[in-house]
C-alpha cells in the first residue's frame, strides 16, 4: 500500500510537471523600486493619496455629493463646467465671474486620465451647455502617472470625444507656463517647461482642427524665455489673483465663441 501511495504521487507530479501552465494573455508585470525623492511635503501627500487611489482612481467620491445636489440647467440656462486639476480648483468662479452659471470641477494634484476616469460624472451628467479643460502640468511631473506628451493629449482628446457625443461644446486650454521662484527651485526641473509647450502645441492644433474654442493663457502669462512671469504667481506654478485677472477675460472670450458656435 504504501508503494502504491508512492507511485500515485510520483505520477501527479509527473502530470503537473507536464500540465500546461493555466492561459494567461498579458505578461507578467513589472517590479517597480521607487527610488525617488519626493521630499518632505510630496513624499506623505503621495503616499497618502496612492491608497485612496487604488480604491477609486478618478476620485469620483469627491464632487458626488455636490453633483447629487445640483439641479438640473434651468431651460435657457448656459451651464459651463471648469474641469482641472488645482489651477481650476482653486479658481473662485463667483468672484472672477459673477452671476454666471459656471460650476467648478477641478481637483488639486489630478493628472489627466484622472480626469478622464470621472469626465461622465463630472460633466457630463451636469448637462452643461460648455465644457473647460485645463489640464496636463501634473502629469509630466510624474508623481501620479507616468505619461508622454502624446498620452496627455490623447487623455484631452478623450475627454473632447465624450463631450461632443453629448453634445456639450469644447474650450480647450493652454498649460500655463511654469517658473522657479526663491521658494520653490525645483519648479521648472520637475514641470519641464519645454514639455509644457510642446503639450501647448498639439493642442492649439487640435482646436484649431475640430473647430474647437481655444483659451490660450500662456502667450499672456510668459516671459521672454517661455516662463512664468513672477507678478502672477507665488509658488511658480500657480496664479495668484493677479494671474486668473489676466486668464479670466480669455477664458470668458473662448466661453462665449464656443456657445455661440454651440447656438448657431
């Protein structure tokens, strides 16, 4: 008995060891080791942030009980919803334009295809009559995705896509350049001035392509060298209430152009 008992586990071993290995499409991943730096303040926000994200990636529980609240575009009414990171987010709408019906969506530290993640919840179901994009600095930071400047329009031309297939109109937005300040040395390092342009220029042309309204912040924001003047921000990356008085009027021209291409 116990020769069997040897024998029968000889042959499952056997079997297992000439049993196709079960059917997988994707390779195995990849091992990361983190290696960076990310200093005293991004080092705990990040690690704090990276949990939370791998329960919800768009951070859609943030505006989902404000969105639960908002009714419904009273009819005539031109909603306009402001979709960013924290240069939208910490952009006070009733101030910089007041008694317009104008909701902000941004959330600070968002890289794009967060954005994207959480476009259809919101925007889209806030029924605006315009959408705002404005985003992309965050992302060739690399401190929450790793993306090229081709991915990063890709995720804006994603969002655009969802907007016209309901019918929203598109304003797209320049990156605002970036600058070093005494405070902040690691600026231009980290935000890579030249990437920004380069992200800039793809989407002038895509606006330009698909008939899009285009809020062009930087040739107003920029110094010779292509960088944040000093007078409208602090931090080098971004405005203060200097900076959104000179983004405000070409956001409200670009608002206006698309709804009247939206109304035509």
């Amino acid at each position: 008995m116990k020769r069997l008992g040897l024998l029968l586990a000889g042959a499952a071993l056997l079997i297992a060891a000439n049993a196709p290995a079960p059917y997988q499409s994707s390779p195995e991943r990849r091992t990361i080791e983190e290696t960076r730096d990310w200093g005293p303040w991004a080092g705990p926000f990040r690690n704090k942030l990276v949990p939370s994200m791998m329960r919800d990636f768009g951070e859609r529980y943030l505006y989902a009980p404000a969105n639960a609240k908002l009714a419904p575009p009273a009819p005539g009414e031109q909603r306009v919803v402001f979709m960013g990171d924290s240069i939208t987010d910490l952009w006070n709408l009733e101030r910089f334009f007041p008694g317009k019906p104008y909701v902000n969506r941004g959330i600070s530290a968002q890289v794009t295809a967060q954005m994207l993640v959480r476009f259809e919840q919101d925007v889209v179901a806030l029924k605006p009559r315009a959408v705002v994009i404005l985003g992309g600095v965050n992302d060739v930071s690399g401190m929450l995705q790793m993306e090229t400047t081709e991915g990063i329009v890709s995720n804006i031309t994603a969002m655009a896509d969802i907007a016209e297939r309901h019918g929203i109109q598109v304003v797209l937005c320049s990156i605002l350049p970036v600058t070093n300040t005494p405070e902040a040395q690691w600026v231009e390092a980290e935000r890579k001035p030249a990437q920004l342009r380069a992200i800039n220029a793809h989407l002038r042309q895509l606006a330009a392509a698909r008939g899009y309204a285009f809020a062009d912040y930087a040739p107003a924001m920029k110094t010779d060298k292509g960088l944040l003047k000093r007078e409208f921000t602090k931090d080098g990356i971004h405005p203060s209430a200097a900076g959104y008085d000179v983004m405000a009027p070409i956001a409200a021209a670009a608002i206006a152009r698309a709804l009247n291409e939206g109304t035509r």
